[in-house]
C-alpha cells in the first residue's frame, strides 16, 4: 500500500513537472503580426530602438531604409508595423505605441492630427506615386488595353474603397469616364470579385492567378513578382499622384531617435532608395518624373497611349 501511495505522488508530481514545462498556446494579435523587424547583418548590441507604422505599399524600400539606417547608427534597431494607413491610424488611436508614422495618403495623417497623434505642422511629404493596371502573366482575360476592363466575364480585384490604394483606383476609374463612356467606371466595378485590405493583398491575387487584373502602385511591382505579371501603364490623364506624408507621433517613446529616421528617409540617400523601388523622390518636379526602374518585364500589348515607363 505504501508503494502504491509513493508512486501515485510520483505520477502526480511528474504531470505537474510536465505541465510547468510545457509549451502554453500562444496568441497574436493582427498588429503585432503584422510587425516586422529589420536588423542589419552584424549590428551592435542593441540600446535603442524605434517603431515605425508604415503603409503597406512601403515594405521593401522602408525595410532596405531600416537597415541602412542601423549599419550607420550601431546600437539602434528599427521595427516596422507595416498595414494600410487607414488600418495603422486606428491602432495608434487605440493605444499602440510608435515612434513614427508613414501614410499612403494625406488624409490619414490628417485623422492622426485630428486625434491628436502628430502635432500638425510637424508632417512633411517624403515621396510620391502613381497607379499601374497589373494582369498575370499568362493574362487570362486577354487585357491588353484600359478598356477591356469592362469586358463582361472578367475577375477584378481591388483594394477597399478606405485603403489609399482603393480610393485612388476609383478616382483613377472615374477619369476614364471621359473617354471610355460615362458608365465605364461601374462597368468595370461590377466585375470585381473581392475588395482587399491592402495592396499587397492585390498584388498576391492577380500574381496567383485568382483575378484577371487589380490595380496596385507602380512601386508594389517588384522584381519578386515582376516575372509573374504584366503591367499596364495608366496614362497621366486618368493617373492620380499619391503623396506620402511622414512623422514623427507626439507620444513617441524615442522622439530624437525618430526625428533622426525621419531625417535620413528626407536625405539624399532614403530619397535614392526610394526612387530604385519605383517611388517618385520628393523633390521631383513634376508628376512625369520617373523613378528608375528596379527591372523591366516588357511583354508584347497592345496598350494605348503608352506614355510612362516600364518598372
């Protein structure tokens, strides 16, 4: 009976000992999943670091921005939290702690100072962009012209009407009005079959096959995905220039560090990286100034009035 007792405390004593080391589920939440930490290869223990909320449409020339950024200032490390604007904006009015804010549009920046999140006048316009059609490689639906995006039968995707992306493709579509017919635009928004949260999301659907054409920056076409799509350049005329505002938030736990970010991606050097990932510079004087171009896809179509340039 004594040993019976020994060994049923022993059993007792080992389901504890397991479940005291055991793995507990864990949980993310969509913004901390959506986080994404840069460190430069070789970098000093890390001192500082600073948090930056960035549009989607920003995730590889930010990224490449970070790391220069710590290969040039040891001891700093710099996290993004990399979503739409609109997206970004609630989760800093909901408590989300950053240090520096970067919108695809004016309009969210001018929510963040309406929250009181950026003191107004502290934002400054870092880079632009313009809108391209992309289609899959293989361009099921046969769309070599704007157009044909009104071409019963077709499978379109777009961003959310509250995304930068969304709203400036529907302006873009309401200019063609003009030439293609005034019930153009809600012909071609009829053949939408998803709305995303974020341009990336755009991007990943058409790549993949699972719509026939979305509208995205001319930046979101990067040499990862370039072999697998065709872009079609959107003409002047029914293109829309997005401006990209940036500051840094008045609560940020590292306000010198961040205004130092901030500083670098207004430099010559954050300007240049910009401008390889298919940004238009700051500084550049009109809405023709192209970026120059990371790579080319040039596929045979038959686009009109192909006036801008290949990425």
């Amino acid at each position: 009976m004594r040993l019976f007792k020994l060994g049923l405390i022993g059993l007792v004593v080992g389901f504890v000992a397991a479940a005291c080391s055991g793995t507990a589920p864990t949980s993310t939440s969509p913004a901390s999943a959506a986080v994404q930490t840069t460190s430069a290869p070789g970098q000093a223990a890390v001192e500082q670091s600073i948090t930056v909320f960035a549009a989607a449409s920003l995730t590889a020339a930010l990224t490449e921005i970070g790391e220069q950024f710590q290969q040039q200032n040891p001891g700093v490390r710099v996290d993004f939290n990399f979503a739409a604007s609109q997206q970004l904006r609630i989760q800093l009015e909901q408590g989300a702690v950053a240090d520096v804010f970067a919108s695809a549009n004016t309009q969210e920046m001018k929510r963040a100072i309406q929250a009181g999140l950026v003191v107004s006048g502290t934002q400054t316009t870092f880079v632009r962009n313009r809108l391209t059609v992309i289609v899959p490689q293989d361009n099921p639906g046969d769309i070599t012209e704007l157009k044909d995006l009104a071409r019963p039968g077709l499978k379109l995707v777009l961003a959310a009407a509250n995304v930068p992306i969304g709203s400036y493709a529907l302006a873009s579509l309401d200019k063609m009005n003009a030439d293609f017919g005034a019930t153009f635009s809600q012909t071609v928004l009829s053949s939408v079959v998803s709305y995303e949260d974020n341009v990336k999301q755009v991007v990943a659907k058409v790549q993949l096959g699972e719509a026939d054409a979305g509208i995205v920056y001319v930046s979101d076409v990067t040499p990862q995905v370039v072999a697998r799509l065709i872009k079609l350049d959107i003409p002047d005329k029914y293109n829309i220039l997005a401006t990209y505002p940036i500051a840094t938030l008045k609560f940020a736990p590292q306000t010198d560090l961040a205004a130092k970010f901030v500083d670098y991606v207004l430099s010559a050097e954050g300007q240049a990286i910009l401008q390889k990932w298919g940004f238009i510079p700051r500084a550049a004087a009109s809405s023709s100034t192209a970026p120059t171009p990371l790579t080319s896809n040039t596929a045979p179509i038959k686009f009109a009035d192909f006036d801008f340039r290949s990425f």
